[in-house]
C-alpha cells in the first residue's frame, strides 16, 4: 500500500520534476506515521504548501548572509561527496550542487521534497531523495562527512534534542561535520511591550512600511509576509524553562492588545500575526547557553557565523560542529 501510495504522489507531485530516486529508508515509521500524521508538527508540515515558500523571508529562511556562511563552513571542493540535507530547504540543496557534492535530502514529507524543488536552481538531478524522519536516522554509521539543517532543532520538541544529535553524530564518519541554522531566544523581548516590538519590526521593514499587508499573511493561513512580527513575538512569549515557544500563550495575548490599539493598519496586523499562531505546534527554543549545552555535548563548536543582513541576525547564527572523537 505504501509503494502504491508514493507512485500515485509520484505521478500527480513530480511529473514535471527531474530527479534521479527516491529512496524509501522510513523502516522505523508506519504508513500512518508517514502520511496520516501522528503529531502536530507532521501534520503542520505534510499540510504546507510550498508556494508558501516564495513568500517567506528571513529569518524564517535562510538570508543571503545566511547561504554565504554556509559556503564559508563548507569545503569548496565536495568533489562527488555525499552530503545530508535534512529537510527540503532549496537553498541548502543547491549549495551542497554548487560546491560539486551530491545532497540526500532527507524529509518525511514526499510534499515538501517535490515541492519544494521548484525553488532549486541546481540541485534537479543531482539528489537524492529520503523519506525518513530526522529522528530516526536510518542510514549506516559513518555514513556522511557532512549533516546540514536550517532550523532543525526548533521544529523538534525539546526533549528530542538529544536523541537527533546522537543520531546525526552516529552517521558521521570519524571527523565529520554537521552545520546547522538555528534560533536562539532573544531574552531582552521578554520584558519588552508589544508596542516596542512593532517598533523595533518597522526597522526591519522600513520600506515597506509598518502595515498589515506588508508584514502579514491572512488571519488563520500560513505566514506569507515579512515574518519578523513574529518572530519578536515568538520570543516574547517563549518559555524558556520548557524550551518551548508558546504559540497559544501569544495568540491570547495579541488578542488583549488588539483592544488597546487604534491605528487599523496595527490591530489588523496583531489580528492576522494572531491568526498565524494559532496554527501549527509550539516550536522549541533554547536560550544561548541551552544550545551550545545541548550542542556540546555530542560535538565541538568549532565556529559560528551570524549574519548581518537582517536585524534578528544574530539569534539565528550558523554553527559548523565537528562530531567529537570517540563519538558512535
């Protein structure tokens, strides 16, 4: 039923995309656990429409910053070598093709793989595909001399933390890499008004203007503008005990606040930054000290690069870690 079930998405998803195969490793996932979603997070995902993408800024996507100091962390000659990408980020893809290596991308979402092609301006056809949760590796030890992610460990629960970078470290060989994109919790936003965080997201959307359309998506949808709006806000309200955004807290909050604003163009901003996060999971966050604990643990931070394109750049640093001796 499962091989039905890919040749049918195969037939409607990829028609019109080259790619060389698709490789089933999802032994420890059920059918169920693929495609009928046992957690929010999945659902959230298997439910996203990749034309989202083009919409999407930073520093919910990589920034051009961001893509060049994945370059800086990279070898500049891959030469054929096989490099994990996990999840469908085409920005990632394309890097690894640009620096001669072969990405295996690694999604549990058949959706956001194709989907997610059209936005990649070299990678078709030089790729491999992996249904396989990042939290069950499926692969050999040893197997890879680079892991990339962008974002990873927030779109996991916290208390996974752990387990995916024991993994990551067990598919790579004995001085391998992983370089990871991730969020760190601006803890200033914490104690900040509402009112001193749209302020402080007019400066990153100076051109655009502090308006719901410029920086908001529709009440309820995906975010499809500027997401810094949120981003401040998911801070704000983040937990960090818990390590976790909490996306419902936020939503209630912004409805409060709502009825104190007068400026239309702001309350319909609060409403539609509302709207979004009512849906989907409670993403994770770490504070700087958590993460680098967390990270330290199974590697060696050898070095970390933060944009400065973009004003949250430096919570969203870049982190090349190389997996430590002895590691299995």
């Amino acid at each position: 039923m499962l091989c039905e079930l890919l040749g049918k998405m195969a037939q409607v998803s990829l028609a019109a995309i080259h790619y060389d195969r698709i490789i089933n490793m999802a032994t420890h996932m059920t059918e169920g656990d693929l495609f009928q979603a046992q957690s929010e997070r999945k659902k959230y995902w298997l439910d996203f429409d990749p034309e989202h993408w083009r919409r999407l800024s930073s520093p919910f996507r990589p920034s051009r910053e961001d893509i060049d100091n994945f370059l800086r962390l990279l070898p500049c000659g891959l030469t054929g070598s096989k490099v994990a990408v996990l999840g469908a980020t085409p920005e990632l893809r394309d890097l690894v093709v640009e620096r001669k290596g072969r990405p295996c991308v690694v999604d549990f979402s058949l959706q956001m793989l194709s989907g997610m092609a059209q936005y990649c301006k070299y990678a078709a056809g030089h790729e491999d595909w992996c249904l396989n949760d990042w939290r069950a590796l499926d692969f050999p030890d040893g197997s890879f001399q680079w892991v990339m992610g962008d974002l990873i460990l927030r779109a996991l629960p916290a208390e996974d933390h752990a387990g995916f970078l024991e993994g990551a470290a067990r598919v790579l060989t004995d001085s391998g890499c992983l370089i990871v994109r991730e969020h760190i919790l601006d803890e200033s936003l914490r104690t900040a008004s509402v009112t001193e965080l749209l302020g402080r997201a007019r400066l990153c959307n100076s051109r655009e203007g502090l308006s719901a359309s410029a920086l908001g998506g529709q009440a309820g949808g995906h975010w499809s503008g500027r997401p810094h709006v949120v981003s401040l806000l998911m801070d704000k309200y983040a937990d960090p005990a818990a390590r976790v955004m909490n996306r419902g807290l936020a939503a209630r909050k912004l409805d409060e606040e709502e009825g104190h604003i007068s400026n239309p163009d702001v309350r319909e901003l609060l409403r539609s930054a509302a709207g979004f996060l009512r849906t989907g999971p409670d993403w994770s966050i770490s504070t700087k000290r958590q993460m680098e604990d967390a990270l330290s643990r199974r590697f060696e931070i050898m070095n970390v690069l933060a944009p400065r394109d973009h004003l949250e750049g430096r919570h969203y640093p870049v982190y090349l870690l190389k997996k430590r001796s002895g590691e299995k």
